[in-house]
C-alpha cells in the first residue's frame, strides 16, 4: 500500500531514521518548501541549528524528496478550496487532505489538526503507525 506524506511526517521519518519508510510513497510539491521554512525557523528564530547542520539537513530532505514520487495540486485548487472550507482546514492542509483522497491512500501526518478534523473524510495515520 502506498501513503502520501506532509512535511511533518517526513520530517518525523527522517528524525527516526525511517527514510526508508518513504520511499516510493507520495508527498506534494509543497513539502519542499514548508520543510525549507522548517529549517529556516529553527537557524533563523529558535537558534537551535547550526549553518552546518542546516546544510547537512538540507541535503538529506533532498536525498529523501528523491525517493518519493512528487504530486502537484495543479489544476485542482477548487477542489481543495471545498475541502479546505468544509474541513475548516488551511489551504496547505487541505492540499494533502486531497492528494490522499485522490490516490485512494491515507494520509501519514503528525498534525493534530489534521487528523482532528479530516479523520470522517480520508483515513489518517502517523509514521509511528507504519514502524
């Protein structure tokens, strides 16, 4: 069975060392960037990482987003605005939300939020489910 990834279950796989739990899985496009703004935060606001091991950070995201299969949300932004709104989920979020339903798989997150209030609509785990 496949899975689609957000960026906090990626994240969390690279953190357990479960990179390996990715590959051939699916993520959005936009992971890319919400886990380059994770990395700038934690340089940049919480001080908690130094240049090299952003750089070394950077490095492994890139090796990890190689592994899985990338999806776009082009040409569905309606789509994602209705579960957006119905959910009562960010566009981000909803975006994940519909790559799931889409590819008849669920959802790995860590997100509260999302498995909150998307649980009724697609089936929800976290990576700790899968190891």
């Amino acid at each position: 069975m496949n899975y689609v990834f957000d960026s906090s279950s990626i994240l969390r796989a690279i953190s357990k060392d479960k990179i390996s739990a990715l590959a051939g899985n699916y993520t959005l496009d936009l992971a890319r960037y919400e886990l380059g703004n994770l990395i700038w935060k934690r340089r940049t606001l919480i001080k908690d990482l130094g240049r090299d091991e952003c750089k070394q950070l950077i490095e492994v995201i890139k090796r990890t987003l190689s592994i899985m299969e990338i999806l776009s949300i082009k040409c569905h932004e309606a789509e994602i605005a209705e579960i957006s709104e119905n959910l009562n989920l960010t566009f981000y979020d909803a975006s994940y939300v519909f790559a799931a339903k889409s590819k008849s798989t669920p959802l790995i997150t860590e997100d509260s939020e999302i498995k909150r209030k998307a649980s009724n609509y697609i089936r929800i785990l976290s990576v700790e489910d899968l190891i």
